[in-house]
C-alpha cells in the first residue's frame, strides 16, 4: 500500500489490454521495490452518512446504498444540494432539531 508503487502501477495498467500477459506480469515485477517494509492499508477516508439520512435518499429515488451514498456527497457539495437535502428529509416529517443532529454524528 505504498502510495508511489499504487501510482506507478495504476499509471502502468493502462497497457494492460497492449501487452502479452507475460511481459506485463515482468513489467509489474520490476517496477515493485525489492525491500521487506511495512506498508500500512490505507484506510476509509471521511465520515459515514447517518442511517436515517440514507434511508430517506433510498425511499425517495428509489436506490441502493452505494448510489444513495453518490448522491449525498453530490448533494453536500454544494449550498443549494444542502438545502435540498434537508427539505428531503423534513418531507418525512423530521423535524429541525432531528435534522441538525443526523448532521452532527
């Protein structure tokens, strides 16, 4: 999980479809380094989305989680997605006060 080799890789990948799998695989040998480190896992970036604020963006598009999820990082972009978001929710009878908490956690 070292964030140059991640780069490199990726950067390399994309000849993937160009190169016979053997080359490739010895290409992908040479580039990763020889030494025994430890590299950590990169974790999850970011705070989870509250349970009710999920639920609702599913009940009204008519989603999974993974796109509701989608829509709620477009939607807290912006100001205006922000204030969408909140008369989506205060639609299913929350009121300010619970909508400000489901923000907070």
């Amino acid at each position: 999980m070292d964030v140059n080799v991640i780069e490199d890789i990726s950067y390399i990948s994309k000849y993937f479809e160009v190169l016979p799998d053997a080359q490739f695989y010895q290409l992908l040998i040479k580039c990763l380094p020889k030494d025994y480190k430890f590299y950590p896992y990169i974790k999850k970036s970011g705070k989870d989305i509250n349970a009710t604020v999920m639920g609702c963006i599913c009940k009204k598009f008519g989603v999974g989680s993974k796109d509701a999820s989608d829509y709620y990082r477009v939607w807290i972009s912006t100001e205006v997605g922000i204030n969408e978001m909140i008369s989506l929710i205060s639609s299913y009878g929350y009121s300010q006060s619970e909508i400000e908490k489901m923000f907070e956690e």
